[in-house]
C-alpha cells in the first residue's frame, strides 16, 4: 500500500516523497526580483517530494499584488537561480508556478498606470495586495479592459518565453502554469468572467481555446514531462464562477490527457477554505476518471485542507501527490514532523505578506 512517504515518478521529475510544498504569495520580491532571504527559504523546505514556488508573474502585464516576484527580467532570473541552486544542493526539486493575474490587479501595479486585462470588461469582486511603506493593506481591484483577440498569441508566446527562462536559465526543474484561483486562463475558462461572442468564448471549447493554446505552447519548449497544471473547478476565490463547472473541467482534463504533462494538480472545494461546498456540488473522482479515460497518465495531485490522516487517507484511494498550503509556512521540516508524528508550529498570519525573515525563515525545524 502506497504511504505519503514513498518515492514517486511525476513526469521527468523523480520525486523522493509525494508530499508537496504549494504555492504561497509571500510579498517579498521588490521590483518583481526575488531576494537573496527567498533561496534560504526555499532550501529550508527541501525534503519535500516537490516545491512549487509562489505564483511568478510572466510579464509586468501579468502582475497583480506588490512584491511578487517575476520571471520576465534578468535579474529576475538571477534571483531565481540562486534559488533553485540552494534548492538543488539541498537535494531538492523545484518548480516554478506560472502566473498571469488578469483582471486580479490594480492601475499602480500595471505598465504605465493602464487597465488589467481580462477576457471581458468585468471588474472582478476581490481584493488585492499594495504595499506602502513597507506596510501590506488590501485594496479593491481596478476596472480591467478585454483583451482583444490579436493580443492573445503574445500572451501565449509569453508564457512559453517565461517556461523556457525558467528552465534553460534560472534552473527550475519544471513549471506550473497557473489556470485556477480567477487569474487570467480560470477568467477565460468560466463564463462568470468570460463573455466574449469571438472565438474565446461562449462555448466550452471556446473558453478553453487559450488555456490549451499556453499549455501546448509550453509543452513544445520544455516538453510536457516538465509542466503541470493547476486547476480549481469550483472555488469562489477572486470572484470566480461557472454555472456548470463539471462538463467543463472534465472536457479540460480530456484535453490535457493528451498532452503527456507531468501532473495535474487539483485544488478540492474553496481554496483554502472548506472542502465541500454545497451550493457548488463537483465530482473530483469522476474528473480523475475522465483524464485517465482520455489517456492521461500525469500524476494526480490533490489540495485544499490536508492533514497527514486526510493525505495518507487520499494516497491509498490513488492521488499520487498531496500539497500542502499553510503547514510549510510555519514548518520548513514539515515531511520529518509528518513522518514522525510531531507537533506543527503555528504560522504568524501577520507575516504572512510582506516583510523580512520574521515569519518567513525563522520558524525553527525540529532538533
């Protein structure tokens, strides 16, 4: 009986355990590079089977809160390899999660002061993150314009340079692209935010078109063996919607079964909020069914709320990766705490955004 300890195979990645670190935006990035304090954090974390790094904006476009670092710059990419080398001797592997916000920003954060983009000019319900004097506040998001259709292939082409960055030169061993959580590919995705008449929307395959265009155009530059995807079919986060999120999500997973990606990773419910919401009823067995019906052989990667009962419980019915969110936050050893059932430090949510190493690379490890 597989256990959440054993080694695993995700793609062309070998992964020593199926424990996951999962993305988490820390607001530590000034000008969108990632600083020195980011590599010890990271290397701290590295007996997971699996780090995946806060969401990494594509382009300046692409960002949506302060200080969240970028893969579009060299010295971005510098950052990062420094990263990814601490990682590495750590013995370690590490991904970086792909990230175009979409409308989930405001004027100050984009090019010149301009709109947010989005599939439609619908001001989306969230808030986000703008650091000012060093002090992290939540303000409401801007009005975005729609992108018009001729600026989508330079979106995509985007992603793809970004992929290529972060493998050939900042050394990650892969990438996420980031299509959950009511950024910019979940925008397109859900009819909540996408009601376009040209050839991105309305139908199902037409609001899938662009996510599929990325994945394809990420997968052709660093094979699909490095690339996973992140998706969240029925969460509210950043006032995301779809009326019928099931024939959506399982026609999206058919379509990436045959795309050979390393894995597909599955936030469960609200992100990080209650797993089962009632008045969005979803079939996450079934949409596993589905993958591996139309021939996916990525691995499995569930999310949202896991303890070490729920995860060991989830590894033996079949997931074959569980990330953890918070947890990692407080527990750089979380793997060696899980395996031996120690206590858990408790995260400072008053560090959790912005700031130095205090609640960041302080939190101490077992002895």
């Amino acid at each position: 009986m597989p256990t959440l300890f054993d080694p695993t195979q995700a793609g062309d990645l070998e992964l020593a355990n199926r424990i996951v670190m999962a993305p988490l935006t820390r607001n530590r990035s000034p000008n969108a590079i990632p600083p020195d304090i980011a590599a010890t954090y990271y290397a701290q974390r590295a007996s997971a089977g699996l780090l995946i790094t806060e969401a990494t904006a594509i382009s300046h476009q692409g960002q949506g809160y302060s200080d969240v670092p970028g893969l579009y710059g060299t010295e971005q990419l510098d950052g990062w390899k420094r990263v990814t080398e601490a990682v590495h001797q750590a013995g370690g592997k590490i991904v970086v999660q792909l990230w175009h916000v979409g409308r989930v920003s405001h004027n100050e954060l984009q090019p010149d002061g301009g709109k947010p983009v989005a599939p439609s000019a619908i001001t989306a319900k969230t808030k986000t993150v703008l650091i000012k004097d060093g002090v992290p506040g939540f303000v409401d998001t801007s009005e975005p314009r729609a992108l018009q259709s001729q600026e989508l292939p330079g979106i995509v082409h985007t992603y793809q340079a970004a992929a290529r960055n972060a493998v050939e030169t900042a050394g990650f061993d892969g990438v996420e692209i980031h299509g959950a959580n009511g950024y910019l590919l979940d925008q397109f995705l859900k009819s909540g935010s996408n009601q376009r008449t040209d050839d991105y929307g309305g139908s199902i395959e037409n609001r899938t078109r662009l996510m599929l265009e990325v994945v394809r155009a990420v997968t052709s530059a660093i094979g699909g063996g490095r690339t996973g995807i992140r998706l969240s079919p029925v969460t509210p986060a950043n006032d995301a919607f779809d009326p019928d999120p099931q024939p959506l999500f399982d026609h999206v997973v058919r379509q990436l079964a045959t795309l050979n990606l390393a894995y597909i990773h599955i936030i469960e419910g609200a992100t990080g909020g209650p797993r089962e919401l009632p008045e969005r009823p979803f079939d996450y067995a079934a949409l596993k069914a589905a993958y591996r019906t139309a021939g996916g052989k990525g691995a499995w990667m569930v999310n949202n709320g896991y303890d070490q009962a729920l995860a060991g419980q989830a590894v033996k019915e079949g997931a074959d990766l569980v990330a953890f969110g918070k947890p990692y936050i407080a527990n750089p050893d979380l793997v060696r705490r899980l395996r031996e059932g120690a206590p858990l430090n408790t995260p400072d949510k008053a560090t959790f955004y912005g700031g130095g190493a205090k609640g960041y690379t302080d939190y101490p490890a077992l002895a």
